[in-house]
C-alpha cells in the first residue's frame, strides 16, 4: 500500500502571530512603500515610496484603529506632481518634527527636501490631531553635481538639540549624508556629505565596487563618528569612515570637516549588511565604537573599530542561526545596542542579544515568514529595544513587533 504523504505544514498568518503588535498602510498605487524611518521619541513612523507620498503615522495604538496621518505630495511647492517621482529614502532629524526626503525625480534628476511637522495655527482646542506638513522649500538642493542616482539619505542626529529656533535649525540641517553612483562610473557608490543649511557638498568617500553599487545605503553611528555603506552582498570587504569635525567661530557644536578612513574589515563571505552598536559612556553619553555584521553564509559577527585596526570580538555562526539556505539580508541593532535583528530570505527575523561584558552575540528567538516576499528593511524603536518595526520587499505593508 501507497504510504500516505504527511500534511503540510499549516501557514501562519504574520498578523496572526503572539509577537505581532500592528500594521501600517495607507499609500496609494500601485508601487511598493520604499523606504520608513522612526521618529527619535519613538512616537511617529514616516513611510514614502512609488507614489510619491511622505506620510507620518503615529506608532500607537493598534490596526483595528484609525490610521490618522500627514500626508504630501514631494514636488516642489506650488508645482503640480511630477511623473515618475519616487521617495527612495526618508530621515528624521533630531528635533523630532523635521523628515529629510530623498527624491529620485526621473527627468528632473535627484534631490533631497525637507518637511517639518507643526501645529496648525487655527486647529481647534483639544482636537484630535492637530498637525500638518509644510515643505522647508527654501533647503531643497539637487545633488546631481556629485551623484548620478540618489539611493538614501540620512540626518546627522548627534548635534545638540536646544529649545530656540536656531537649535532646531542646526539639528535638521547641520549634516546631511547622501549616498549613490558618483559621477562617470558605472559600479561606484559613493557618500557625499552635504551642508543642509546651503545645499552646498562638504566631502565624500568612496563606498564600494560592484553589481551593488547603485543600491548602495548608508549606516551613520549615534553618536556621529562612523559611517560606512551596507555592502548588499557584494564584498567580502567593508570601508569604515570616520566623521572628522572641527571648532569652527559661532558654532555651538563642531561642525563636519572630512571623512577619513578608519578602517577596513574583511569577512570569509560576502556581506550581507551592517550596523553601529551602541554603549552607554557615563553622563549619558553613548559611544559607537563596534559594528555588527551578517554575512551571506549566515555569519553574524561583532567588530571593534575603536582602534587603528578593526579587530573581531566574536561570532555567532551559520549552523546557530541555521540560514544555510536562505541567507541573511538586512541587520539592525537597537539603541541600547543590547538586541541585533537578522532578516534573511526566507522572510524570517531573527532576534540576538548582544553582551558587551563577555562580547558575545546569542540567538534567542526566531519568527517564521514575517512578511510573504521578504523583508525589505527593519529599523527598533529607538526609545525600547523591545519593539522591531519591519517593511515587506515589493509591499505596502509596514509591520510592528513584540521582540
């Protein structure tokens, strides 16, 4: 007799899981959100895309909820929409109401904007959301004169935040890091530092070589001293920069000067992604001195780049995050730089938890098919380690976690 075929494993809706907390949406064709980032108070998420849009949700509450939101459209004021728009990457910026856009504008080249969420002047008293979204127009710059394409930006969030408007304004605009395929080369990626006060370029550092280049993203430390890109698989080898500054007459903080190499780090596999971990410091500083780093045969591994050398503190291996087969994608460490998140192909996250003390880097648990295409990008609430934000590859979809 024929022996029976054993029944398929039973699929598990990723809304349906113990750990799932919330679900965000909202924007409109037929294009995939793009990019998100979340507000340094935790308090907001900002999600672009295919269509155009920036909007801002808040991150509580639940799904069965309403999703009240800011939403604008990103071409420059009093312009009709422009076709073929797309919001590659979004940043927000340390004062906690400033989002910093890059715009992949087809015909019009590339540009970076800025969106400031206030209250509106005539909202009425106790209403329930009584903000909008205005466009800081005049700090809109192209960024065609160094890069082809622009792949992401990010904002400078360790300059000191005050309570006047000029604090505000050196926070949101102090240093704005772009990344893409410099001018004349094909497989180049580049970072180029930007003054976001004037448009005006203050440096740059070449990233990597390879099919991955055009994607190429960039990690900024906390703290504003380290900055590499996320090689995507394309090397076994990573570029470290340091953020040099200088004193500079009536600014309150050092301002940017160069960025200079720090180091080189050289993994057996192709790197996957990276990520800064962070410590406290005493007087509630923290430090960005070591990265954590998976690479495409499931290594997850630590590295101390305090020195003139990056040295490696430890590894948790393939067989312990068992990725043989489906290789990690996407990394993120928390703001404590206590957990690490692993993404891999199969759309699985995988959660670790890193000890500083005896530097080792522990599985601790794994979710099953997360999103159904995969995970795009995934980003911890920076005010608790315990909630993971993930956004599904080629989806609308943006999830929350209990991690």
């Amino acid at each position: 007799s024929k022996k029976s075929k054993p029944a398929p494993a039973k699929k598990i809706k990723p809304t349906s899981h113990p750990r799932f907390r919330r679900k965000f949406g909202g924007h409109s064709g037929n294009g995939p959100v793009l990019a998100t980032s979340i507000s340094p108070q935790g308090d907001w998420i900002a999600t672009s895309g295919d269509d155009a849009q920036l909007r801002i949700v808040r991150t509580g509450g639940t799904t069965a909820e309403k999703n009240i939101f800011l939403k604008t459209d990103v071409a420059p004021a009093n312009e009709p929409r422009r076709k073929n728009d797309r919001v590659r990457s979004v940043s927000w910026a340390a004062d906690n109401r400033t989002v910093v856009c890059a715009i992949e504008t087809g015909d019009y080249g590339s540009e970076v904007a800025f969106y400031r969420m206030r209250k509106k002047r005539d909202a009425a008293a106790g209403a329930e959301f009584p903000y909008e979204l205005i466009e800081l127009s005049k700090h809109r710059f192209s960024v065609d004169s160094k890069l082809e394409n622009l792949s992401s930006c990010l904002v400078d969030r360790s300059a000191h935040v005050g309570t006047t408007k000029e604090d505000l304004a050196n926070a949101a605009f102090s240093l704005i890091l772009t990344s893409g395929v410099s001018h004349g080369t094909a497989d180049v990626s580049c970072a180029v530092a930007w003054n976001g006060k004037t448009g005006s370029t203050m440096g740059s550092a070449k990233l990597g070589r390879g099919a991955g280049a055009a994607g190429e993203r960039l990690r900024l430390s906390s703290d504003g001293e380290f900055v590499c890109g996320r090689c995507g698989a394309s090397s076994t080898e990573m570029k470290i920069y340091r953020v040099k500054r200088k004193r500079v007459k009536g600014e309150v903080n050092p301002v940017f000067d160069k960025l200079v190499l720090a180091g080189v780090i050289t993994c057996r596999a192709k790197i996957a992604d990276v990520d800064f971990l962070t410590r406290e410091s005493g007087d509630d500083l923290r430090v960005c001195d070591k990265i954590v780093a998976c690479c495409v045969n499931g290594d997850v591994m630590v590295w101390d780049v305090s020195g003139q050398k990056p040295e490696k503190l430890c590894v948790a291996d393939g067989p312990c995050l068992g990725v043989s087969e489906s290789p990690p994608v996407e990394i993120v460490a928390s703001g404590d730089g206590k957990r690490v998140a692993v993404a891999t192909r199969d759309s699985g996250l995988h959660l670790f938890t890193y000890s500083d003390e005896d530097h080792s880097i522990r599985l601790d648990f794994s979710i099953e098919r997360a999103h159904s295409l995969g995970v795009a990008c995934m980003e911890f609430c920076p005010t608790s380690s315990d909630v993971l934000y993930t956004l599904g590859d080629a989806s609308k979809e943006v999830f929350s976690w209990n991690v």
